[in-house]
C-alpha cells in the first residue's frame, strides 16, 4: 500500500509546476537598430545563373553574401528594355521605365532632331579631375522620378550620397539629382563630374584620384588566376571579338600587344578586372575620408562595378575572360565589404547587390550548336518600314531612326498618319514588314501598347513596362530568343554578345540583401530589381511612396 504524500510537499511540488505560468514572458529580441550605411551595388550584366555555374569558385565576397545574406533567387526585370541606364534607373527608384522616363542608353530626341544619352544636357558642363574634359555633358535630367538617394537627401539633407562607376549613365542614375559625390571614367580619359552636381571638384574625390593615378596599370598584364584545367570553357570560343591591341587569348597585355596607341590603354584597362579593383578600392577610400557611416544620420554609397559588362560584350557570357572576371571580382567584394567592417562597423552598414540586365550567348556558338540565333541590323528594319509606308503614303523617308527595339517615325509621317484615313492601312503594312524579318518574334504599334502593364500576353506585358509617352518610338520590333539588334551595316556587325530583350537571359538577375536588418537565406517568390530601393529604404524608415516596387518583407528581420 502506497503512502500519501504529506502535504507540504504537495504544495512545494504545485509551486514548482506554476513557475513558469507566473513568470514574466522573456522580452523579445530588440529590433536591429537602423544602419549608418545603407551601400547599392550593382555588377553590369551579372546573369543570374552566374551564382550557381561558379559557385565552387566564390571563396571571398560572393560567397559571404551566398551565406549571409536574403537570396531572392526568382528575380526578373518586368520590361522588355534590359539595358545599363535603364536597369539603374529602375534599381536606385524602385520603378520601371514606363515610370522613370529612361527607356534606353540612348534613344532618338525628337525636341533635338537626333538621338542622345539618357543623360544627354547641354546646360551643364564637364568638371573633371584629370584627363581633359569629355565631350558629352551628363545630368539626371531624364530622370523623371527621385532615387532612393534623393529621397534621403530630402529628408535628412544632412546625409551624404556617394555614387561612382566607370560609365556616366551608372554613376547618374544611381544617384539621382542630388548626390553629395557622382563620379565616372570619362571619355576624356580620367575621372569626372558635372557642374549639375558639383560647381568644382569634390576635394576627398580629387585626393583619391590624384593619389591613385590610373595610368600605374600600363605594365600591367591581365593573366588568368586559376589553373588551365579550372575553367569551364576552352579559351577564344566560338565568336569572341577582342579589343583593339588584345588577342582573343589569354594573356591580356593592358598596353596592348606591340604596336597599340597609346590611348588604346584606357578602353583595355576598363574592359579588365582591374578597373573593378581600383573601383572598389576608391569606394573604400571615399567611405574613409568622406567618413560616411559615421554621423546621426545615415548616408547612401552607390557602386556599379562596369567591367563584367564590357568583357562579356567582347568574348561572350561562356568564355574564360568571364569566368576569370567573377574570380576577380569576388576577391574585391571581400575586400569592400571587410574594409566596410572596419570603416563603418560589422552590424552598421546594410547591402543590396543586382545588376542592371543578363546578357545573351554568342549566335556563332549557338549557331555550332545547330540552334536558331543571330543579330539583325537596325537598318534592316527602318528600310522594311520605309518600303511599307510608302506603299500606302507615298515616298519617304518615314523613318527618323531607329534605336534598338524603338522606331521612331518623322515627324512629317506622323502628321500625315494623323491626318489620312489609310493610317490603319499603312500601320498593318509598318507591322507586317517589321514580323517578315528574320529573327523578329514581334512588332507593335506604340499606343496599343501604353498602358497594357497588366495584359495577358507576356511580351504586351513587357514592352508596357518600357514604354514612355514622352520618349519611346511609334513601333515596336522584339526580335526572338538569341537574336539582337546591332547597329552595323551587316548582320555579322557589333559585340559577340549583348542584351536588351525580355528573354530570361537578359531579365534574370541576382537580388542578395545582407546585413543585420535581413534574416539569411533563399527566398524563392518573384521579385523585381524595381524591389531592391523600397526594401532598403525600410530598413532607415524612409518611405518610397508611388514607386512600381514593393518591400520585401519575408527577409527583413522584426
């Protein structure tokens, strides 16, 4: 027969078992305080299949946001344009360009009676730091909508804004119309600015420059870093076209081969990583004598490392020079964000990596393969409209230009459009000539187009999202997986490989956001580069209102 417990250890007992029901509820984990820093980085024509292809290689950089940072691995650009100044805009504003205005690198001014740069001014002028001053004068002044930057800048006018890029429209469009510092390798052969942003040079800019003159890397020679055996393609593959002074194989002297101007170093330096190291290593210089990081309010860097984009145009998304590029460029992400540790603070500074567009493969190597591509010249299709025209309306010329997938008609043809009850007629024509070339999947008249974001058919959908009122062409030519437009004489004319579709190729980007804001992993729903501002504005409480892109909010950390 089993004793009853005494009472007193009942009651002890009861008491034990009740503790945790009467202790107070452990406090939450305190919300992560908001970074100093907030950095944009974008890596010109990074394909997202890029992470995955070499991810044996990351070792520095990439493979710390790999595993560190909110993988969005289903990210795409909605619009059929993929191009640099376009995919920056729609980065840094967190809207496409049917919202921002900048449709194209360059695109026929109708106001101007040619085609200019998306950031084409004539009233400002070039404020240089060395070399002579470029030709072309560069504002944001295409930008129709303020960037994550200028939004800062108008609530805490206190906070810096630092943007910089071997290309103009990169450095521009990521900082929008009041960067503190925008900086770029001009045409003048050495860094610059404009008087849109900066009467005179900036001084910490100008030191940086003056102590880090690019012309050490003359004696350089671009070798490649693994062993022969390491990479996954055999070098000059089918259809690379190096630069002037280099050979399609490796090794790439940066004087060029005996015989090479002298100025010729200048476009073979930036088509080199080294140029993506001197860039990291000024944005790591600029971070310390800016001391951005370092105040009650928080500033903005902003950096487009170009280099990827200018090698993969000349020998092609498979080939060595890639393949090497992204080893590079992972040991200078390293190096950027451990110097980033220790400017700024591990936990102080938060990053949004993307890339403007993807690239596509070179036609000679698919053509090898026995599979459909190609390049169709853009004279191709303005005479093709041209001929149609004028079938119904008479002699031309009907065509002012044509600028990629944008075909603009004169303004003499337009009139007579508007006017002649034969419009429908010679349109369907227009249309009919543009499907008949080889290599186009489609062609649509602009203004059935403006306004169809939400249609059913995907290409509708896509050219919608690029189309501006105020800048884009009266037709539309979309040419079909693996082939692009060029602006040579003959098909055989431009780069080995370029971008500029809404094929997943060129769409397909990565999108990584690191720091202590985020949760680490892989999300897999669809997202937008036009997400990556909202997102990163959140994180410093600065609303985006009336932008095409929304808050990631699965990644952020509560």
């Amino acid at each position: 027969m089993t004793r009853p417990l005494p009472l007193r250890l009942i009651l002890a007992l009861a008491a034990v078992m009740l503790l945790p029901a009467c202790r107070p509820p452990a406090p939450a984990p305190a919300a992560p305080a908001p970074p100093a820093l907030v950095v944009i980085l974008t890596v010109d024509q990074l394909k997202a299949d890029y992470l995955s292809r070499f991810d044996g290689q990351w070792r520095h950089g990439m493979r710390r946001l790999l595993e560190h940072g909110a993988v969005f691995a289903d990210t795409r650009f909605p619009y059929l344009n993929t191009v640099t100044c376009a995919g920056h805009a729609t980065i840094a504003t967190g809207s496409v360009p049917a919202t921002h205005g900048v449709i194209l690198n360059a695109w026929y001014r109708r106001t101007l009676g040619r085609q200019a740069s998306c950031t084409h001014d004539e009233t400002v002028t070039t404020v240089p730091y060395d070399g002579a001053p470029e030709g072309e004068r560069h504002s944001a002044a295409m930008l129709q909508v303020p960037t994550i930057g200028d939004r800062l800048r108008d609530r805490t006018p206190g906070s810096r804004v630092v943007t910089l890029s071997l290309k103009p429209r990169s450095a521009i469009m990521l900082g929008g119309h009041q960067p503190t510092a925008v900086t770029w390798f001009g045409s003048g052969r050495g860094w610059a600015t404009s008087s849109a942003f900066a009467d005179a040079p900036v001084p910490e800019v100008a030191a940086w420059v003056a102590a880090h003159p690019v012309d050490r890397f003359r004696t350089e020679t671009w070798e490649r870093s693994l062993g022969p055996g390491d990479y996954a393609m055999p070098d000059d593959g089918a259809g690379e076209r190096a630069l002037p002074g280099w050979t399609a194989e490796f090794p790439h002297p940066l004087a060029g081969a005996p015989g090479t101007p002298e100025d010729q170093f200048y476009e073979l330096w930036q088509a080199s990583p080294y140029a993506d190291e001197y860039l990291g290593a000024m944005a790591a210089g600029l971070v310390e004598s800016m001391g951005l990081g370092r105040q009650d309010t928080p500033d903005y860097l902003g950096v487009s490392f170009s280099s990827l984009d200018l090698i993969g145009h000349n020998f092609g998304p498979d080939s060595q020079e890639v393949q090497d590029a992204l080893v590079r460029l992972d040991r200078t992400l390293g190096t950027l964000f451990n110097d980033l540790d220790r400017l700024v603070g591990p936990d102080r500074w938060v990053v949004a990596l993307s890339s403007d567009h993807g690239v596509s493969p070179v036609p000679e190597a698919r053509r090898l393969a026995g599979l459909d591509a190609g390049r169709i010249p853009t004279r191709v299709v303005g005479a093709a409209v041209d001929a149609a025209l004028a079938t119904v309306l008479g002699p031309g010329p009907h065509v002012a230009r044509v600028d990629y997938t944008e075909v603009y008609l004169t303004d003499e043809t337009r009139a007579r459009l508007t006017a002649s009850p034969d419009a429908p007629d010679a349109i369907t024509a227009a249309l009919e000539a543009i499907r008949q070339i080889p290599g186009i999947e489609a062609a649509f008249e602009s203004r059935t187009i403006a306004g169809a974001r939400q249609d059913a058919d995907p290409l509708v959908r896509a050219a919608a999202h690029s189309h501006h009122p105020g800048q884009s062409g009266d037709l539309v030519a979309i040419p079909r997986p693996y082939w692009f437009f060029v602006t040579g004489p003959t098909a055989e004319s431009g780069s080995a490989a370029t971008h500029g579709t809404h094929h997943d190729y060129d769409v397909a980007v990565p999108l990584i956001f690191m720091g202590a804001p985020f949760a680490p992993g892989r999300y897999d729903e669809p997202a937008s580069p036009a997400d990556l501002a909202p997102t990163l504005a959140a994180t410093i409480d600065l609303p985006m209102p009336g932008v095409d892109g929304r808050v990631l909010e699965r990644a952020r950390r509560r």
